[in-house]
C-alpha cells in the first residue's frame, strides 16, 4: 500500500516534468526559419527608412534652393 501511495504522489510532479520538457521540446524547432525572415525583413525596411529620410532631406534642400 505505501508503494502504491508513494507512485501516486511522484506521478503529478514526474508527469508535470515531462509534459514541460515536451512542450519546450518543440517549441524551439520551428523558429529558426522565422528569424531568418524576420532579419530580412528589417534589413529591407532600415533601408527603405534610409531612402525615405534621404528623399525627405533633399526635398528640405531643393525648398531652401528655392526660396532664396
């Protein structure tokens, strides 16, 4: 009976160990392809950023051209 009483009480936190170490198991699988997109993806809008802010910078230029 003891054993009994003792494999009841190490199910809970046995299972519980197992169920987390499954869940985390595979959530790092199927990131790794998603941060390469995501690299991509904020390299391509720091450079459009940069083309915006360059354009925006010569439109201030050719304004100040204009009015003198």
């Amino acid at each position: 009976m003891e054993s009994l009483t003792l494999l009841a009480l190490l199910a809970c936190p046995i299972g519980m160990g197992l169920m987390m170490w499954l869940m985390m198991r595979g959530q790092h699988g199927p990131q790794e392809p998603q941060h390469e997109g995501q690299d991509a993806e904020v390299t391509k809008l720091r450079a459009e950023v940069d083309q915006l802010r360059a354009a925006q910078r010569d439109a201030r230029l050719r304004g100040s051209d204009s009015a003198r």
